[in-house]
C-alpha cells in the first residue's frame, strides 16, 4: 500500500504520496502555485524562484523542489510570497526584450501570464545594465534570440536530459550567464538535430522556428502550381490554436482552411504514409527472407535520422532506405502527379505542413531530390499554418469539412496514425502479416506498441513466424534501447525510433502547450486519441487496401520494391561529423 503523507495547503488539507512536492501537492488540492523554470517531467530544479512559498523554515523554499513531509503547514499567498514572487519577475523583466507585439509567443507567453497574475506594471523599477546579444539564425530550423531568455533551463534539460544531444548549456555566472552552444558556436555549428524540443520547452519567445511563411507566399502568389500535404499529426493538434479542446481531430476543416489560402491541390501525407508502409514493409520482408542487416530501424522521423547519422553512424546500415511520407509523395507529385496533370514538374512546388522542424532541414537535403528538384519545396510548421491562417482572417471553427484531392488524397488508418509513437510499427505489422502469411489480418489493432513507455516491446506472431519488434520515442530512449542491441543484450528484427517524445504529436513544430497545462493534461496521449479515433472510423485500415495506392503501382511504379520505386522513394544516409559546419 502506498504510504501517503498530509499536509495542509493554505488551511486546506491535503493527502499526498511520500516523495511528492509541495507544488505536486497544492495542484492535487487545486491550489495554484505559479511557475517557470518548472515543466513537468522535463525541468525541476528551483532556478527561478517563482513558486516560493512559505513552509514555516527561516527562508522561503521553491515548492517545486521542495519534499512534503507529515504534518507540514503550507502558506502559499502570504504578502512576503507574493512579494518574493513579484520581485523576482521585476527582475526578470529589467533585462528582458519586452518587445511583445513582434513575439511569436504574445498571448500565449508565460511570463506574460506571471505579470498579469502578479499585479506587475511596467515601470521598470529595476532599470540599469542589460546585455545585448545577437540572433542565431543560422539554423534551418532553430532561431535562438537570448534577449528573451529567461534563464529558466527548461530548454537545455530537453535537449541534455530527454533527447540526449545535449547541444546548449548555462555559461559565464552571475549577470552575464547566457544560454550557449559550447565554445560560442551556433546552433548549425553543433550536433544539434534540428527536432525543436528546445523550443516547446521555452516559457518565452527565446527560441522559434524558422519562419517559412514568407516564401510559401511567395509561391502561392506566383505562376506556380502549389500543392500542399499536412502530415497526419497536424490534424490532432491544429484546432487548439483555435480554442478547440486538445485532441480534437480537425482534418476536414484544416482542408477546407488550405483550400482558402490558395493552395491549387491539397493532398494529404497520409497517402505517403500508406506507400511508406508498402515499401518499408516489403524492404523488411526482404531483409528478413534474404538474411539482410537487421534490427531495420524505421527511417521516417528526421530529427531521428540526423541523431543517428551523427551520434550512432555505426546503425547506418540498419536504417530503411525509404524516405519520409511526406518526401515520398513530393516525390510522386513532381513524377506521377505532373505527369496525369500534364503539368512540367519545374512548375511544381510541393509545400509541407508537418508537427516538426527537423522536417525543414530535411527538406533541403540533397538526397532528396530528383532531376535537380527537391522532392519537397517548403516545410511550415502546425503554429505557422495557424497564423497563415488567422492573417488570412478565416474563421476556422467555424469552416465546413471538406475531403481532400483525390489522385493523392486517399488514406487508410494505418497511415493516420504515424503520428503516435508506436504508428508506423503498427501500420506495417498490419501490412506485414497479410505480406508473410498471405491471410487476411482480420484484427488490425496491435497494443502491444501502443502507450507511451519510453522503450515498448513484443514478439508478434506473425502465424507461426516470430518477429520481435521494439518502439523508441524521445533520442534519449532510442539511445539506450540502441546501446542495448550494440552489446548484443537485446535482438529485435524492426525498430520503430521517433525523434520527438509521444511521437509526431507532440513535435517540436506543434502548438506549444504552457507548463501549468502539462502539470493536468498529459499531451501526447489527448492528441494521439484524436489519431486513433481517425483510424477506428476509417472504412479501410490497412495501407495495402488504399485503392489511390493500387492505382499509382498499377500505371507508374509496377509493385513495391521495384527500379522505378526504389529510385523515387529510397535514398542513403551519410555519416555526420558533430562539428562538421564549423568554418
């Protein structure tokens, strides 16, 4: 039985696990405690001071830190707290670029939140020195501006403690501590790999995308014939930009909302979703029959690639060859697609809409590409299609739902819920039984890749024939699970490894949830729901049942694996050096 500790919070009282902090406490009672440098599950370490609170000690202590203890008397809105509090802010706010209206994160900025909450005008009692620092921008998909850094470390436990790269830290002391690469480099300069966990982890506007919308309305407002595809996370998380509740699926108004912004064709990458599955899944059939490199380890996340090429070059071998969905179908649009249309492919762009920033790296690669194209023009984020869209002045709650194009725009449930970790496993065990027994899968969910334990593992039974499989999420989790396969502790025959922590739904491009909401909400989980939902209402559930995708091997590739699939839609990846773009 669990030993419980009690407590009273503000003369309320409260019973609590032993081990549990004063915060975890006063949430549990419904008590607002406000924080900074707190995330859940990502970030407790008491830098900024913000939840302090009165525990009958000679000096306030951080209650986000702070161990409850039986019998302890809490005060959390006493005048010296709040006090403590406000001060700590102003402190704050005397070096920070208060520059809100061109922030990225107005209105949805928790240090605003704290100075509305805490009375806190702007009279600047705390004026003198500031320090001045330049943009990072050279990233394709990171722009750090430290004159908004707060300090709070929330970005560097990301990227250190949960996606293992480690590529920023704290610097100098004092006044001049500064959130840097090592050595002053930038971050293209480093082994970062581009996932954007810094930036969903960031309280402020410190840390942001790569603005990509300014181009993408360069194209739509060109001769050029536009077509876009949202990935299939996009459409569990695009609605709360607009007040929906988390995890509401919004696929047909986010078509109707692309159709408005001018997009000649909206395709959705769940098609490409589907055509990965085919061709990652006959490459492991093949692999498997054919005594090939194996773990295969899946190939679809690019944030996942790059930590591999950079960190774990020794696995190269056992990444799939295939491309990412998204890439996949740019690659069929620019081909197939020109070709039905009649349309030259150099009057194409291919314009994607995805929950990550890796992607707009990946976009550029020079492995991706074809007759001198790159497969994919752009790449626009989750929260860069809602501000397209709110700039547009669309009132999307209110849009209908309309279907996407067909030709590309079929898709089954297997290709919705790549989106989810544990996704693309099961989309291919889908495919993959029906591939090695020749019977029909009559009972498509497989669970036991599903949730969102850091490592998953099964042994399914493929009729008779056994393939144990593993799931990955978060490069922190990859690691070790790769490290357990390096020295021959664990054999697997497929490995599904997404970069980002829950999968695509919570990638480093998706709307940013504040950390008051993470403490209640488990976010991966509400909008890998909306996914899964998708998937149980969709008529076919199998990718190898999507008819767009029968037709499209049928008149143009012939079958999975073939020449003229492998020279569309495979490619190779390269060995990384950390610090190879220092000049």
């Amino acid at each position: 039985m669990e030993n419980m500790i009690n407590l009273t919070i503000d003369g309320v009282q409260v019973s609590v696990p032993a081990g549990s902090t004063v915060l975890e406490a006063a949430r549990a009672a419904n008590i607002h405690i406000p924080t900074l440098c707190y995330l859940k599950d990502v970030n407790q370490i008491g830098a900024c001071r913000v939840c302090v609170v009165d525990v009958g000690a000679r000096a306030l202590q951080a209650a986000c830190v702070y161990p409850v203890a039986e019998g302890m008397v809490v005060k959390t809105n006493t005048p010296a707290v709040r006090q403590a509090r406000k001060t700590v802010v102003e402190l704050l706010l005397s070096i920070h670029d208060r520059k809100c209206l061109s922030c990225p994160r107005n209105n949805n900025c928790e240090l605003q939140d704290l100075c509305r909450d805490l009375g806190i005008e702007d009279d600047n009692r705390f004026a003198g020195g500031v320090n001045h620092y330049d943009i990072d921008d050279a990233s394709p998909c990171v722009v750090r501006d430290n004159n908004k850094c707060v300090l709070c470390r929330r970005c560097v436990a990301a990227c250190h403690n949960q996606q293992n790269v480690g590529v920023i830290g704290a610097v100098r002391r004092g006044f001049n501590t500064a959130i840097e690469s090592p050595w002053g480099f930038k971050l293209a300069q480093t082994g970062c790999v581009n996932c954007g966990q810094c930036i969903v982890a960031c309280p402020v506007g410190a840390l942001r995308e790569k603005d990509s919308i300014k181009p993408v309305e360069a194209l739509l407002n060109s001769p050029k014939h536009v077509v876009v595809q949202p990935a299939p996370a996009v459409r569990a998380a695009l609605g709360e930009e607009f007040g929906l509740p988390m995890g509401t699926s919004v696929t047909g108004k986010m078509v109707a909302a692309l159709r408005r912004l001018g997009f000649d064709k909206v395709f959705d990458t769940d098609f490409g979703a589907d055509l990965t599955i085919l061709e990652e899944g006959t490459e492991l059939v093949q692999r498997i029959t054919n005594k090939g490199v194996l773990p295969m380890i899946t190939s679809c996340s690019p944030g996942w690639i790059k930590y591999c090429e950079t960190y774990n070059p020794d696995f190269l071998p056992n990444l799939s060859s295939c491309k990412s969905p998204h890439e996949m179908l740019g690659a069929v649009i620019k081909t197939y697609y020109a070709e039905k249309a009649g349309i030259d492919p150099k009057d194409i762009a291919v314009v994607s809409v995805m929950p990550c920033t890796a992607k707009k790296f990946e976009s550029k690669r020079p492995e991706l590409s074809n007759d001198g194209m790159q497969d994919v023009d752009e790449v626009i984020t989750t929260r860069e299609l809602a501000r397209m869209i709110r700039a547009a002045g669309i009132d999307f709650a209110n849009l209908p739902d309309e279907d996407f194009d067909s030709l590309l725009g079929e898709s089954t449930g297997a290709g919705v819920i790549f989106g989810a970790t544990g996704g693309v496993m099961e989309a291919a065990l889908r495919f993959a039984y029906e591939a090695v027994t020749g019977k029909e899968l009559e009972k498509v969910e497989f669970h036991e890749v599903r949730g969102l334990k850091g490592v998953k593992e099964a042994e399914i039974d493929l009729n008779g024939t056994k393939l144990n499989v593993a799931v990955a999420h978060g490069t922190g989790n990859a690691q070790q699970l790769l490290d357990s396969v390096r020295n021959g502790e664990k054999q697997y025959q497929f490995i599904e490894v997404m970069c980002c922590p829950g999968g695509c739904v919570t990638g480093g491009g998706q709307p940013i949830v504040k950390s008051d909401v993470r403490m209640s909400v488990n976010v991966s989980a509400e909008r890998a729901k909306a996914l899964y939902g998708e998937d149980e209402g969709k008529a076919l559930r199998k990718s190898q049942d999507n008819e767009e995708l029968k037709v499209l091997y049928k008149e143009y590739l012939g079958e999975p694996g073939s020449h003229k699939a492998h020279h569309l839609l495979h490619t190779t990846y390269v060995a990384r050096d950390k610090y190879e773009n220092i000049k």
